[in-house]
C-alpha cells in the first residue's frame, strides 16, 4: 500500500497532448481539489496514520445535526459533500493541519508516477459472451434457443454441487478499480485540472482518488526529435555537391 498524499477529483474525459514532434499523446483530464482536511488519524488514538480529507461542498440541510455540530467545532466553512482518508506516515500527519485547504499543483508536478482509484461503469446483468469472452453455441440448424447460453454447469452427483467460481451470468461493472503506474503529464493550478497518461476507470464527472504510487517505474519521458545528419563518406553519390560520373 502507498504511504503517499492524495487528493479527491472529479473526471472530466479524455483528451490529447500534441508534442514538439507532431506526436500524440492520450491524457484523461481529471479536476483534482481543493481538499479540506478534516480530520488526523494517529497511531496513539486510532491505531494508524491518515489523514481525512473532504471535497465539493453540501448544504447544512442536507447534514446530520451531530456533523453541523462537528464541523462547525472543526471550524471548516465549507461543508464537504465526500470524504475519504489517504494513508500516510506518522510523521507525515503532523504536517498537515485541520482545515487546512490543499490544491492539485501543491501535491503533484509534471513527471509524478501515480495511481487512479475509481468506481467503473456499470454494465447491467449480463451474459456468458459478454462478461466472460465466451464463444456460445453452434448456429446451426439443429441449434434451437441455444446460442448464447453457457452450458452445461453441474457435475451429477459427484460432486453434487456448482463448483465455486463458476463463470456464469452476472453484474458486470460498477466495482472499485485502480489504475496504477500513471503519470502525471501536466497540472493546471488555475483550474485546478490534471493531465493523466492514459484512461482511468470510472465515467464522466465520476468520483476518483488520485495517489502517488509505491512502484518504481521508469516515467514518461516526452520524446524529442532528432535531426538526421548528413554522411561525410566522400564515396557517396548522395552527398551535396557531387554527381555520378
């Protein structure tokens, strides 16, 4: 697990970076904070290290009287509509204070290697082609209301069960998902945007946590063009200025 900071976003979509070269690059935009921190998680009192952090805002209506009376003792103004906490170091915690409003381009930079936590579609309930790849049946003549079905699922009587993790027909999506060993290819502080190598789970305006990552992986490097020089074999007939005899 990461014992690295993290923020809470929205996903806006995808998009593409153009480089010096004429080259594409495929980026999902994410729109990273302001996070509040709410609350600190220490090993002495709650027997690990974290912080909570709270995003968006909601109204006063919409809250419990006991977590008006909390935030209000908290003194946060702004009310946050989604928490969630993000694991650090003891010493880490200490850094940061309740109430304290953290933005994309104070925690991530250009070059970061990061993983993406998000919830993804859902598919609905679905069969056996679509959720496991299967081929179905034959589409033949003698083939009748048999064509995309399963199969055989039981063994008669020994065992005289369905084995466990049996692939069969069931929901498909929705389930929390991570994307890891992402990078960060550029921040806006303005709006609070980050650009993300590649796709990451989850719809349109969904919820998602963005984290640096554990791994080690080698970063993206933005590829540079290399001008092709010219040979200095006086032998060639290419070279400027000579003609084939």
């Amino acid at each position: 697990m990461s014992l690295k900071m993290g923020l809470i976003g929205r996903k806006l979509g995808m998009t593409r970076v153009f480089h010096d070269d004429g080259t594409s690059l495929g980026c999902t935009a994410l729109e990273i904070g302001p996070c509040v921190v709410t609350a600190q998680r220490t090993p002495d009192k709650h027997g690990y290290a974290a912080l909570q952090l709270g995003f968006e805002e909601r109204s006063l209506r919409h809250l419990r009287r006991s977590e008006a009376k909390l935030f209000e003792k908290l003194k946060i103004e702004r009310t946050p509509a989604v928490l969630r906490e993000v694991r650090l170091e003891a010493s880490d915690v200490a850094k940061f204070d309740v109430g304290k409003v953290l933005k994309a381009d104070e925690v991530f930079k250009s070059g970061d290697v990061v993983d993406v936590a998000g919830i993804t579609k859902g598919k609905g309930y679905q069969g056996v082609m679509k959720m496991h790849k299967m081929a179905g049946s034959v589409n033949g003549h003698g083939s009748h209301e048999f064509f995309r079905h399963g199969g055989s699922i039981g063994c008669r009587l020994t065992p005289g069960r369905v084995h466990k993790g049996k692939r069969m027909s069931q929901h498909m999506g929705h389930v929390r998902c991570t994307s890891s060993d992402l990078v960060v290819v550029k921040v806006f502080p303005e709006q609070n945007i980050v650009l993300v190598k590649g796709a990451v789970p989850g719809p349109a305006r969904g919820l998602v946590f963005l984290k640096g990552s554990a791994k080690n992986v080698k970063k993206y490097i933005v590829p540079v063009v290399q001008k092709e020089t010219e040979s200095k074999n006086p032998m060639k007939a290419s070279k400027k200025g000579q003609t084939s005899g």
